[in-house]
C-alpha cells in the first residue's frame, strides 16, 4: 500500500488556515526566505532537478519551463499563475487557494525571483468568489509582511501580484487563451509558437504554470531535490493531488506520490458506495479517455497511464458505478466541450455541435446505428485537426466509451430509450421523473 | 449614457483603480464588465459604452468580449444567481433532479430571471467542487452535497428574505451586484469568513492521520 | 542518411522544402501554403489571405508534415499540420492532399463540418458562381451531406451598415473581415460575438445579441452626432470573404458573375490610382473591386472607390451635345454643336478679322482635377494654341502662384518619386495639410501597416481618426500658419530630430496652397533634414494637370510658361510659331474675371460649381459664352451656351498620373461612343482650324514622350514665399474663430451621387472646437457658423480634446456643410460662430 504524503495539504484542517500568522507558524515563508539567498541560476536548476512536471494536466517539466525563457533584455518578464480549474472532475486547486493562498503566494515569489519577473498574475476563474477574496486578502498580508512590494527583505527584488477573476470560460485554462483573456480579450488560444515564454503577457517573456505546480515549489526549496524526487516514479516524480469524486464513500482530496494506483486509492476513499461497483472512471478529468476496472492497477504516472491508452491529466478521478448511463454521462460532457468551444476553429465549433445533437439523440432512444459509426467519423475530424486541445479533448469520452461500452450505445438504439433508472445513481432518493427536464 | 452624476464619478473613480492594477490598459476590460454589473445587475448598454470610452476601444470589441464569458449578462440579473452543476458528475449524482424541482418551484428555466428579480436560474458547468456533488453555486459561493430539499429550502429562505449561508464562503451570501464588485477587485472584508475546508478536502489528511502516515516527513 | 545537424546551411537565407515531392527552395520564413503556391500546388483554404496575419482558424489547409530532427532523420509530426500557419524550415518534407491520403482525409473531414451549418442557397448566393466554398465542396467534398439535423439559423441579412450586409448563415467565422478591420483599416468596429456555435460577427448590437437595451441602436458605431457609420475600406470585407455571408446592398442580388464582363481600370477618386476591377453586363456596371496591385494599392480600394460609380450613368447622364436657343439647351447634332461652340469661341479670341475683335477679352479654361494626363493635356495645348492663352487652370480648389512654383520647380515632369512602398518604409513621416484618411484613401492603408514602427506627426488642427490611429503625434497649427509650425521644425525639436532619420518623408497636401509660406518652408525643411518631399494631391486629375501643363503658369513638362526658351520649345514641338506670352489668370482669377466681364468666353470641363468658392455660375452668366465638356446635366451645364458631351471614366481609355509620379494608364471598360475631352477638343480646335493633333491617347502620349521633362533652366523658380508669423492668441472676440476644413472621405462630392448606400456611411457632419474654445463662447449642441460673404451652416459641435484653440473645424462637403459654397471661405478664414439660440 502507497503512503499518502500530505504536503500541500498539511495546514488545510488548522483554524484560520489561510491567515499569513497561520501559515508561517508552520514552516511558511522559510523556502521564501532561503530562495531569496540562492542564486537565481541554482532556483531553476533545483526544481528542473526535482522532475516537478506541470500539475495543470500537460506534465511539461515546470524547470525546463522557466529555462526556456531568453535572456533578460531589460524589458519585462512575467508570471502568471493558471488558477483557472475548471476541467470536469478537477477540484484541488480551489480548496488549496481557499484553505492554503499563501502556499500559492510564495511559490509565487520564489518563481518570479528565479526568473527575474517583478509583476506577476493570478488568473482565477471567476466562479469561486470566496477564493478570489481569500487571494486578496493573502496578496495584501503578503506585502503587509514585507514579501511583496519594493525591495523585499532587503534584496532588491521587487514584486507586484495582480489577482484577476475570470469570467466564466473553461477554455481559459489554455494558457494562451489564458493571457488573451488576461489582456482583456475574448478567450480564444493563440498560435504558437511563439510560445508565452518568448512572447506571452503583452508579447513579454511569460511563464505561465498551474496553482499547484507554483505550490509545490516552496517545498521543493525548503526540503530539497532529493526529498521531492524520492517520491513517485522515474519520469513521474514527487507527490500530487488525487481527485476522488463521484460513487465513492470518501470522495475528496489525496495527496499521494505519483504511482499510486486507482485501487489504492478507492480503498483510501472508503470504496464504492455500499453494495455498488465500479463501472468506469476518468484518470485525469473528462478529457482523458476513461478507463474501466481493469485499469485499476494502472499505476497513476504519465507514463503507465499514457501507456494504458489514456492521460494523467489533472489526476482527477471521476469515479461512476454501475447505476451510470455511460452514454447519458458522455453526452452530458459532450455538451459541456460544446458549451465551452471558443469557436475560433471549425472542426471544434461545428464538430461538438454535431457530436452533441448526435449524443442527445442516441441518449433519447432516438439514434441509429449509422449514428453511433457517425458519431466516431466525426471524432476524427475533430481530432488531431482543431486549433488547441480541446477538440481532442471533446472526442476523449466518445471515442473510449465506445470501445469499451459501443453494447450500451447499441441498446440505447435497439430499446429506443436510455435503460438506465436515473434515480438509481443519484446520491438522494426520489422517485424518477417520467422525462427529462434537460432545457 | 444614462449615469447620474455622483454613479458616473464613481465608476470612473473606480475604473482608474482597476486599470491602475495593470501595465496595459486594456487589461482592465474583464473586472471592468464585474464592476458595470456590480452598478446595473448586467452588463448594461451603458455600460459597454463606458468600458469602451475607458478604454478606448470600440463597442463592438467590448460586446465581443461581454458575449464570450458566461458570467457577464445581457439581461438584468436577479438578486441571487441560483446555479446548479448539470455537468456529467454532479448531474449524475443528483444535479438533474435538483435542477428540474428548483426550476419547476422557482417557475424560470436556464438562464431565466423570476418577474420579481429575486431569483436567476443557471445550469452551471463544473465549478471544481465535484467531491461535494451535487453542487450549487448561489451568487458564486458553494453550496455542497445538495439534495432536491435543500436546495428548495434555500429558495424558500431567499424568498423569506433570510440570509443564505454558504457551506465553504462567507458568513451569509451577498447580493448578485455585491459580488460582482468583489469579482471587479474590491474588497468586501470578508475573506476571514467561513471554513478552511469541507470535509472531503480534508479526507486525505484525515486517512493519512488515521493511519499514522506522515508522508516523506518521517 | 547523412546527419545534416552539422552542414550549416550556405550562407543563402534560403530554405529546401520538398512539396508532394518537388524539391524547391524558398525564403526562410516562407509559409508552406505559400511555398507550395510558388510551385503550382495549390492547398484549400478559407482563413489564409496573404495580406493578413495567419489564424490556422478555419483548418482547411491541413497537411502531412515531416522535418528533420536532432539526429537528422525525418521525423513525421503525429497529425496534420496548418499550412498557413507553418513556416518551412530545412530539410521539410511537405505532402498535402495531392499525395499523401492522411491530409486528403482531414482536408475532407473539414470540409464537412464547414458544411453541416451552412445553408444550400448557392443559387440565390452573390457568391454563387465566384465561391472558394462552393468550389472546393465541388472539387473536394462530398457527394451528399450525412448531416441530418436542423441546421443553425439566424435572421438575415444583417445590415452591418448600410451598405455591407452580412448572412451569418454562410458565414464560415475565417474572421477574414475581423481581422482584415483590425489589422489592415485600423477600424475594430466588428468583431466576433458570442461563444463557440454561436459565435458570429457582428457589432454590438444590442438586439442581435440580446442585450436588454433602451431599443436598436444601429447598425453601426456611432459617430459624435450618434448617426452610424463605418469605415471608409469596408467594402474590401465583401471581397475578401470566401463565403457570401458579407454582400453589399448595391450589388446583392443584382447579378450572376459568370453574366459579368470584367475589365481592369484604374479609378477615379483619388490620386493614389488604384487599379480597380470593373464588372459589367450588357454595357452597365453592377460593382467594382480591387484589382491586386502590389506596388501600388495592394488589394485593397476604399469604399467610394468600391461603390462610387453610379454617378456615370445617372439620369441627367448628358448623351447628345446641347446648344442653346431662345434662352433654352436643345439637343443638336455633332456638327452644328461644334459649329456654335466655335462661333462663340471665335468672337471672344478675336480671330474673326472684324472690328468686335478689338473688344475680344479673350477666353478662360477650367478642365478641373478630374481628367486624364491626355485630357489636360488637350486643355493646356487647346489654350495655348487655339484660344492663344495661358488662362488655363485645373486647380478648381484653393491654390496659389507658390504652388504653381513648386509644382513646376519639384513635382512637373520629375517621374517617379516617392513611392509608396518608400512611404511605408520611412522611418518617420511629417504629415503638412494632409490627411491621410480623408484625403489619401490609400495611402492611409500604408502608413497603417507600419504602425508602431513608422514615427508620424502631422501639422493640423487636431489629430483627426486617420492619424490618431496611427499614433500621429500632433504639431498643432491654426490653419494658414502652418509655415510657421514647419519653419520652426529644427535643432532639439523631437520631430525634426526623427525626420533626420535616413528615408524620412515630408508628405504635403493640396490644401498646403491655401497656406502662404508653407509649401516654401516645406522645401527649406526637407532640405535640412534630408527629407524627401511627397505632394499628394486629393482628385485623380491633379498630377496629371501639372504634367500637361494644364496651369497658367506651366507648359508640359514643368516648363516655365514665363520663360521664353521654354515656351520656344514647346511651340517648335507644336508646330506654332510662339506661344502666349502674358501671364495666365489663375483658377480663381479667371472666374473673377468672367464675373467681372473682363473675360468673354469660358471652356469649362468636369468643375462643380459647388466646390468652388468664386461664384462659376455667375462668371457663367456674365461671360458672353460658355462651353462645357460635361458628362452630366450639372449646373455649370445647365448655364452653359454650348454643352458637348464626354466620356466618363469607364467609357474611355487614358492614363491618370498618381501622386507617385506614377502613369496609371486604363482602358476602355465599356465601349460607347462617347468621346473622351481630349478628342472633343481636337474636333472643337479642328473646328476652329487648328490640328490639335489630340485625337487618340496614342498620339497625345507620343507628343508628350518626344517633349520630356524640361531642363532646370526651363522651370520655374522654386518657390520663396515667407512665412508668416504665428498668430497672436486672440481671444476670439465676437466669435472670430478660424476656419479649418477638408473634405472627409465619404462626402456629398459630385462623383458619390446616386449611390445612397455608400452615403449612409459617410460621417455626419459636426463642427470641431477645443474645450477652451467650447467653453469660452458657450458652444454646445448645434451651433451657426457664418461667414463675411455669405450664408452659414447650422452642425452640431463636437468638442475635441486636444485641438488648437481659437478655430473651428467643418467638413467641406458632408451633408449639411458645404463650406466653399455655403460660406466661401477656405481653410485659414475667419468666420464667426455661435451657439444655437435656445
């Protein structure tokens, strides 16, 4: 059995947990402190060295991010931090702002040290007013304490953090469309290269990283390479939120090192419901491939989980049984990526609302066979041809839901209805409506 | 423009503060949308007319960015933006059922505003909250683990005229343009309210404790 | 497989690409959709434009790509790739749909999802017939769709303005025409709304979006009088689009483009010399496009280029030569209309022998500043020769004999100058009585590209929207003393420091005539800075004018009409003994004098009364005779004594001369036998008993060739006005303002009549004050604005931060103000104005 490695949670259960007092009580601030005695040269190197790879769902290497960054030229460079979670089934990024901001803050300011940035951003969707006023609140403690501002701690670094609401758009957590949207544009990606670290913020050098990859540095300084890269796998390495949600008894947030496997951490979350089993789970959000039960000894690293025919993503594990429509919950993401499609490339704009009309009616009883086979041709002229990730993404639930369930799809067709009690999966009893009030 | 006076000084007031945050005006864009609705309730004519003269941009680049987000809206908002997480895990778990006897007691459908400008239904994509489904947001604040009669009852106290507490927020939910406010950066006091943490937050420190693991600190 | 990681390339910037198995090479950064065009190979797409940014939005050009990598062995990209988006790079290994079956697939998957939303009205559509769309689903798609579902629908059409119209329907979302605003015009006033299917273009328009407004607001922008209006390039939106989700109201509906006869031309309305694409059927013309001319106009008209053609072929078009008799003009036949003009002529030259002749005051010419090269030039040899004087003046707008020295000392004859390319690359631009939207069409389109790289200041009351879009920086002047503000350009001064840089460019206005001084400290300035100096002139005609010497003062060529030797030559080349040897009236002078009865006669081409300060249809009246080449019933016709009929611009060949220098010849887009001036006159002159030799362009051009550019002794002396001190600051007692004008792009000008569509998105007429001024005589809502010699016009004022004080600006011929006919007054006048009575 894998341990569970509470690291950035550690402080969540404290009273008042999110006050600066609170916060260096336990050990904050003193990554901070050391960074700003190291050269900026030996920051970088460290966290390359500690195989930290992006928590927002790519995994890209977070140090060989800021290394990418040119040569200073006098000219600003900026931080921004991705605190935009929204992927369906992603949700340890809100309860790390809300129970822990300053976690955020000095990662914050250790990274914008290291890479020689003096104004950085939080870009926070918009939906979690509570979040965005504990990030301010942290902002202003952080430079009541000295940490933020002029000439901090008598270094002469100088930092300014900006924490900006969102304004409802999952398709911001694209960090091009990100800073798009932070230089108050529509929220449509951008074409790459160049890549933000050459030209992000206002054609600036940029490193953008997600909240809990910022996080994970202050521990990374403070603790050292070696005490990160014990955990986890070769190529997969430290600790990480894992998501649990859904038909599970203990849904909630395990940090755990990478590796840990689906089984492992059900057992932790109490198992599935009582007298319920599981039917298919997404490893990393809804835009990875589902997996089924005989992925639940896939160890939860990029690599094994890539291997398995899915992604890691955001580690979040949207766990159903089998009182779920496998088609009624593709359907219903189906509309999200259709929801949420920016509408700058065709084969994402038209294709998820071609995908949607024929999800719904699949869902209804109302589908063909030929629609089920349409439904898989269209995924391939979404995928690998839209402008960003997210038409890959809308096509993820399809198409493996199809391998691995294409006789629950028939049966919708056959049966002319959905044959699944709706009732039966909801957490609550009632007694089920005779039709579905979908608007 | 239709800003009285003492409206129109204050929201250039506080316009410049906002713009001030950033090193490119136009930054300013989307808290400037947040503070039109915390003024009007929605993002008024006027108001993208003020975005754009504040920032020197055209209507249509400002109505461009109003219609991309979600957020802002076209229509007078109700004092309390109900939502209700219809995406695939919480709708699974119960959202679909709460989401047809809220929209059938409150007599409004998605994206609809009752005539007495109380209440504004929204089904919601997911809010990051999925190991507290079903989960409703009420002017964006969390509201977990509901059932079809919580949620009613929250309908109730809103037409009551009680406060409404969150389960992870502040100590009650402020108005739909309060909210607003706080989302365009200013501070309403009252970050040091509520939980750190629900309890599914917490389950994996609480196993690790329960099972004596201290994680690569031993 | 040889590792090419260490065979640095030769020290060529190109790049070896292979394309569906052709080995080219290319420049470095070349895209691949672009490095397979130079081979013949042809990629599908909607979003791509050579001229825009690349967007990869439509995804139409996908293709296999494979590059070198680290080791040097070709690595395949997992999917296909964006050909508009990616640059080549060494070594590439491109395969579109031609060979490989993986890009074929996505270019077909694409194409099918272009196609589930968008309507089947092809044979309803403008585009039908001319649609990249619809050609590509023909070549490319599928047979028969496999969607099933209701398509998207939106109410249509979309009136964006009153003449674009858009169907979001058909439209594709390439953001062609978004981007094209932005980047190209400068003019954001559509953009994208809504999210993902939804998404569309539009204006903020709150009831298309659903906005809860205080009702429609309108198609449009609005200006500061709340009337919509739209860029002055909008129409190149409609050409650009690859669907027919943008139309215009003039041309929706009106044809089929396979019933079109195209015929290439060069237009009218400015003296950029656009090349132009006149679409024609059965001898009518039903819409004109840009033509691609890199060097000079790139893709891209203005808007009256676009829809400006009405006006030749109006109800007062003007068939058959008109004679007045009893006191009214009768239709005539040829003979006899040439028979009457040359009597008249013939009386008040004083050729007849009798002893009326003694009293012959002589005959006046006013071809106007929109003619041919070889029209002017058939006007300035027709007075020489034939009515033996230098009274000849196309200049019909305010001009001055310092002008006329500096068109013969630096423009006449000099051939290409600055161009537009070098206009676009000059490190810094001064901008002297000119505005490049209003006045440049085009040339505004240059400097734009440049913007941000390019330093632009401009000498003018205010920082109009042209160059505020620019980032002009204003070198404020009131009007009339702009010498002043250029004279006092030197030593520390950030603009003269910036015009110092190597390739820097003075550009001069014609309105720098009405000026004293300032075409003189123009010239002292590029002489110090090491500038050069580019006059552009508003009407097509005007360069060519200087070049015929069709001006009182100047002979082809640029030769000084003053200086003996110079006119010698000319007369040799004439085959006349000498040539009229007083000096000629000006534009002005000669009106003053037929007013004044100290004329006789008048021979007047394409001049609108109404532009006109000096009252023309009183000179008309009092002259003893008039004759008047006219293509329509306009005023000065209506007065005339004898009316022959010309050619406009599509019924006749020629060549305008552009502001460049450069010779725009065009020919004949619709044949008719309608003539153009330049053979009227030869009729006229032969008439009269003189072989004008002005025929055929070809014989005019011949002539013109073998006389050359005049030697620099021939010329005029540049000239050596003084420059004025600057103004006291006057407290504008009594409402004394000064007056700045010029004509806004879009106006009531004669050659936008009939085209109502375009009309509507001119902008309103408004008069322009600074705060201080505003505020210091009360000005608020409409106000009058009168003059010493007449009338006044009544706008509403538009207080405009920034502005010079003391002086108020007008348009000078937007609806409500027409300033010369209105006031007549000119730029640097007093008027007086005053707040409405409330």
């Amino acid at each position: 059995m894998t341990d569970l490695t509470p690291v950035l949670s550690a402080t969540w259960g404290l009273d008042r947990s999110w006050n600066f007092d609170t916060y260096a009580a336990h050990g904050g601030y003193e990554a901070a402190t050391k960074a700003l005695t190291m050269d900026k040269a030996d920051i970088i190197q460290a966290v390359k060295d500690s195989g930290l790879r992006g928590r927002g769902g790519a995994g890209f290497p977070t140090g060989m991010k800021w290394g990418f960054l040119p040569e200073p030229d006098g000219g600003p460079r900026y931080l921004v931090v991705n605190a935009d979670e929204s992927e369906p089934g992603a949700c340890k990024d809100v309860p790390t702002m809300m129970a822990s901001p300053h976690t955020v803050i000095e990662g914050m300011i250790i990274t914008a040290f290291a890479i020689g940035c003096d104004h950085a951003f939080i870009y926070v969707r918009g939906e979690v007013v509570h979040v965005y006023r504990r990030l301010m609140k942290a902002v202003a403690e952080a430079r009541d304490n000295g940490w933020l501002g002029k000439d901090i701690k008598g270094t002469g670094f100088n930092l300014e953090i900006t924490v900006h609401a969102g304004a409802g758009a999952y398709i911001c957590g694209e960090e091009t469309a990100l800073l798009d949207s932070l230089e108050g544009r529509r929220g449509q990606p951008r074409l790459k290269p160049p890549f933000p670290a050459v030209a992000g913020l206002y054609a600036r050098p940029t490193v953008v990283n997600n909240v809990e990859s910022i996080a994970s540095v202050p521990p990374i300084i403070a603790k050292g390479v070696d005490w990160f890269a014990s955990m986890g796998t070769e190529k997969s390495k430290g600790m990480g939120f894992f998501s649990l949600s859904g038909h599970v008894k203990r849904p909630g947030q395990y940090e755990a090192p990478l590796g840990i496997t689906a089984r492992e951490l059900i057992e932790m979350a109490g198992g599935m419901r009582e007298g319920h089993e599981l039917k298919f789970w997404t490893p990393g959000g809804s835009s990875t491939p589902i997996f089924t039960d005989e992925h639940l000894d896939t160890p939860l690293d990029y690599e094994s989980v890539g291997a398995a025919g899915s992604m890691l993503g955001t580690r979040s594990l949207q766990i159903f049984d089998e009182t779920t429509c496998v088609v009624r919950a593709v359907e219903r993401w189906t509309h999200f990526y259709k929801h949420e499609s920016c509408g700058k490339c065709t084969p994402c704009r038209e294709g998820t609302y071609w995908l949607e009309l024929i999800m719904r009616r699949l869902e209804a009883g109302q589908g063909t066979m030929a629609d089920i086979q349409q439904l898989l041709d269209t995924c391939d002229s979404i995928a690998g041809r839209a402008f960003c990730a997210l038409g890959d993404a809308a096509t993820a639930p399809i198409i493996s839901s199809v391998e691995y369930f294409r006789e629950e799809y028939v049966r919708h067709v056959t049966e002319g209805g959905c044959p699944f009690d709706r009732a039966a999966a909801a957490l609550f009893d009632y007694d089920s409506a005779p039709e579905e009030a979908h608007a | 423009m239709t800003y009285d006076e003492s409206t129109a000084k204050q929201l250039s007031k506080d316009a410049a503060e906002i713009i001030g945050r950033y090193p490119v005006r136009r930054s300013a864009l989307l808290p400037l949308l947040h503070l039109v609705q915390s003024v009007d309730g929605y993002v008024s004519p006027d108001g993208v007319q003020f975005c754009a003269d504040q920032l020197e941009l055209s209507s249509a680049e400002v109505s461009a960015v109003a219609t991309f987000y979600t957020q802002y809206k076209r229509r007078p908002n109700g004092e309390y933006q109900v939502g209700v997480c219809t995406n695939t895990l919480c709708a699974v778990m119960g959202g679909d059922e709460i989401w047809r006897q809220l929209s059938e007691r409150v007599g409004a459908g998605h994206d609809e505003t009752t005539p007495d400008g109380k209440i504004s239904l929204e089904r919601i994509e997911c809010n990051a909250a999925c190991d507290y489904a079903p989960v409703m947001m009420i002017n964006w604040e969390f509201f977990d683990n509901m059932t079809p009669e919580t949620a009613l009852q929250l309908v109730d106290d809103i037409l009551a005229g009680k406060d409404l507490v969150p389960t992870r927020g502040a100590d009650r939910v402020v108005s739909f343009k309060e909210t607003s406010r706080v989302l365009a950066g200013f501070e309403d006091g009252r970050a040091d309210e509520g939980v750190s943490a629900g309890a599914p937050s917490l389950a994996g420190i609480e196993t690790a404790k329960q099972q004596g693991w201290k994680g690569q600190d031993k | 497989m040889s590792t090419s990681a260490d065979q640095t390339p030769a020290t060529t910037d190109l790049v070896t690409v292979t394309i569906d198995g052709i080995e080219t090479h290319v420049e470095q950064g070349t895209l691949i959709i672009r490095a397979a065009e130079q081979i013949g190979i042809e990629i599908p797409r909607f979003c791509d434009h050579p001229l825009l940014k690349p967007a990869g939005a439509c995804r139409q050009c996908l293709v296999d790509v494979a590059s070198p990598g680290p080791d040097g062995n070709l690595r395949a990209f997992p999917k296909p790739q964006a050909s508009c988006t990616m640059p080549v790079t060494e070594g590439m290994v491109v395969n579109t749909q031609n060979t490989s079956e993986e890009a074929e697939r996505a270019q077909k998957g694409v194409m099918e999802l272009l196609l589930i939303n968008h309507p089947l009205d092809c044979p309803v559509c403008d585009k039908g017939g001319e649609c990249p769309l619809q050609n590509q689903a023909m070549s490319h798609g599928r047979g028969e769709s496999r969607f099933v579902d209701v398509k998207r629908v939106f109410e249509k059409p979309l009136a964006l303005s009153s003449e674009i119209l858009l169907d979001r329907e058909r439209c594709i979302l390439c953001q062609r025409c978004t981007r094209f605003s932005q980047e190209i015009a400068g003019d954001a006033f559509i953009d994208l709304q809504n999210r993902g299917a939804m998404q569309q273009i539009g204006t903020f328009n709150e009831d298309v979006l659903g906005f809860d407004g205080y009702g429609p607001v309108g198609a449009a922008a609005e200006d500061e009088t709340g009337n919509a209006f739209s860029s002055y390039y909008s129409g190149n939106t409609i050409q650009i689009c690859p669907v027919g989700a943008l139309t215009s109201a003039s041309y929706r509906f009106r044809s089929r483009p396979f019933d079109l006869v195209s015929s290439p031309g060069i237009s009218e309305h400015d003296s950029s010399g656009s090349a132009i694409r006149t679409d024609h059927r059965r001898g009518k013309i039903l819409r004109r496009l840009a033509d691609n001319d890199p060097v000079v106009n790139e893709e891209w008209v203005t808007d009256k280029d676009r829809f400006a053609f009405a006006w030749q072929n109006l109800a007062d078009r003007i068939t058959q030569p008109l004679v007045r008799k009893d006191g009214e003009l009768v239709e005539a036949s040829w003979p006899e209309a040439l028979a009457a003009a040359a009597a008249g002529l013939t009386a008040a030259i004083g050729k007849t022998g009798t002893p009326a002749d003694k009293k012959a005051k002589g005959v006046g010419v006013l071809p106007g500043g929109r003619v041919t090269l070889e029209d002017a030039y058939a006007y300035a040899k027709f007075a020489r020769l034939v009515l033996d004087t230098n009274d000849v003046d196309a200049r019909t707008r305010w001009s001055s004999d310092e002008e006329q020295a500096f068109l013969g000392a630096s423009v006449a004859g000099t051939g290409l100058g600055v161009t537009f390319a070098e206009l676009e690359k000059a490190p810094t631009v001064l901008l002297v009585g000119f505005e490049p939207e209003d006045e440049g069409g085009v040339v505004f389109l240059r400097l734009k590209k440049s913007a941000g790289r390019q330093k632009v200041f401009t000498v003018a009351s205010h920082l109009s929207r042209g160059p505020e879009k620019l980032g002009a920086t204003l070198l404020p002047a009131v009007p009339g003393h702009e010498a002043s503000v250029v004279a006092s350009l030197k030593g520390a001064k950030a603009a003269y420091k910036d015009l110092r840089a190597p390739g820097s460019i003075i550009v001069v206005g014609e309105r720098a005539a009405a000026s004293p001084g300032t075409l003189t400290a123009v010239e002292a300035l590029a002489k110090r800075a090491k500038a050069r100096v580019a006059w552009i002139p508003r009407r097509a005609g005007e360069r060519g004018a200087v070049e015929a010497g069709a001006l009182p003062g100047l002979l082809p060529g640029g030769r000084d009409a003053a200086v003996t030797a110079a006119r010698n030559a000319v007369a040799k080349a004439w085959g006349a003994s000498s040539l009229p040897n007083t000096k000629g009236r000006d534009a002005d002078a000669i009106i003053a004098a037929a007013s004044a009865k100290a004329l006789d006669a008048l021979v007047i081409g394409g001049v609108d009364d109404s532009d006109l300060t000096e009252d023309l249809l009183k000179a008309i009246t009092n002259a003893k005779f008039t004759v008047s080449l006219e293509v329509r019933r306009t005023a000065v016709a209506d007065a005339a004594d004898v009316v022959l009929p010309v050619a406009p611009p599509s019924e006749k060949s020629g060549t305008f001369v552009n502001w460049e220098g450069r010779l725009r010849a065009f020919g004949t887009a619709i044949h008719t036998d309608a003539m153009s001036d330049h053979r009227v006159l030869d009729l006229l002159a032969r008439q009269l008993g003189t072989d004008l030799g002005t025929a055929t362009v070809d014989a005019i051009n011949a002539e013109l060739a073998s006389l050359g550019a005049a030697a620099t002794s021939h010329r005029p002396k540049a000239p050596a006005e003084p420059t004025p001190a600057a103004p006291k600051k006057s407290g504008g007692t009594d409402g004394e303002l000064v007056l700045a004008t010029w004509h806004q792009l879009v106006d009531e000008g004669a050659l936008q009549d009939g085209e109502p569509y375009l009309a509507g998105t001119g902008r309103m007429a408004v008069a322009r004050v600074s705060p201080a001024t505003a505020e210091a005589l009360g000005l608020h809502g409409v106000i009058t604005v009168t003059a010493k010699r007449r009338g006044a016009i009544d706008v509403p004022v538009a207080v405009t931060e920034g502005m010079v004080d003391n002086v108020v600006w007008l348009p000078t011929k937007s609806p409500g103000s027409w300033v010369a006919q209105q006031l007549g007054v000119q730029p640097g006048d007093t008027v007086v104005v005053k707040g409405a009575a409330s």
